[in-house]
C-alpha cells in the first residue's frame, strides 16, 4: 500500500478476528517502533510485546479506556524515559504512529489506549500504577500508551480528508 492509503485506511479497530500474529509481522512493527525518530536521536523510549492472553486480559482492566484489549491478538505497550531526553513524550507518540501505519500496511488493526496523561497527574498515576505492576516496569519509566493489535473483524471505513477544514491555515494563523 502507498503512505496515503495506508492513512487513510488506518482507523481505531476495537473488534478483532481469533488470529495470531506471526513472528514476522510483529518483527515489521517493532521495526517501525525502533526506526521511528526521536529528538537528537536519543532512546528515549522503550516497548514491550505481549501476546499472553492473560497478559492482555489483565491489562483490559487497567482504569482507562481499553477494554477492547480483551479481544487483541498482541498489544505494544509503549513507555518513554524523562532521564534520557525531554522529548520523550513526543519520541513515544511519533513510534506509536509509525507502529499504527505499520499494522495498517500488514493487514493488522490497531487501537490507541491512553496511559499517561499529562493534564492529571492523578488520573495519569492510576493508569500508569496499574500497567507497571502488571509488567513490572521500572518506576523511572513513564508509560505513555498501549496499543492493540489484531486482524480487524470490522473496518468503519477509510477515511477523507474534510473540506473546507478549519483546522489547516496558509502562511500565517488567520490566514
Ligand atoms: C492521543 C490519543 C489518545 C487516544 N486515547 C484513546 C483511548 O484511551 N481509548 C480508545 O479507545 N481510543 C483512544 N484513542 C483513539 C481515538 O479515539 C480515535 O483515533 C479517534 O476517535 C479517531 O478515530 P480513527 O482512529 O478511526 O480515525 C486515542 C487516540 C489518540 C491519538
């Protein structure tokens, strides 16, 4: 698929198919996962693969939005480190892009579940508390989001562009 198909086909898929992921698929995410930038190169950001379906059931109870995670054939929990680079945040949103694409591209599909929230450090606590208990990730470790993945059993649709969007301006903000 070309870069533009791929986006525009690439949509939140919360009902899956009982399929496993082969060995090679997963490999092309993490791929995309490791080759995606971050800022001044650094490796600010850390993922973690679970396919154990006790894994994924237990982390379907985490207290934020997912619990479509009990039907994914594998989730990417994807965990950015503040010691490294300050960009960490922007590093693990920019590689959860690119794994999105990615299982677009292998026929997978895909849904972004929100850890960290940077508005409430409270709500943001209670889910990150949760996913690092159930994976045992180090403290110093924040946990931006997990995504799941498997073959969709129901696509909305591609998407288009809006017309007339507000959200896009010329040369300066008010055009
Ligand atoms: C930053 C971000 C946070 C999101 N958080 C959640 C979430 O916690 N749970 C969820 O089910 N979907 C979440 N989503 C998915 C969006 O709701 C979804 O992408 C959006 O409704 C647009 O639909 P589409 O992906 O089909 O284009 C999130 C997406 C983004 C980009």
């Amino acid at each position: 698929m070309n870069v533009k198909t791929i986006i525009q086909n690439r949509r939140e898929i919360t009902s899956y198919e009982d399929k496993a992921i082969p060995d090679d698929v997963i490999g092309e995410l993490v791929d995309a996962a490791t080759l995606a930038p971050s800022g001044n190169n650094l490796p600010s950001r850390e993922f973690i693969v679970i396919r154990n379906k006790e894994t994924l059931n237990q982390l379907a109870d985490t207290p934020a939005t997912v619990s479509w995670l009990k039907g994914v054939s594998a989730a990417i929990v994807i965990t950015g480190r503040p010691d490294v680079s300050k960009y960490w945040l922007q590093d693990s949103s920019i590689a959860a892009g690119f794994i999105w694409l990615t299982a677009v591209d292998q026929g997978l599909g895909a849904a972004f579940g929100a850890i960290y929230h940077a508005q409430d450090p409270e709500e943001s606590e209670k889910r990150e508390h949760y996913v690092r208990e159930s994976l045992s990730i180090p403290n110093d470790r924040r946990i931006t989001a997990i995504l799941g993945l498997g073959y969709p059993a129901e696509h909305p649709g591609a998407k288009t562009p809006p017309e007339n969007s507000d959200l896009v301006h010329y040369e300066t903000f008010n055009d």
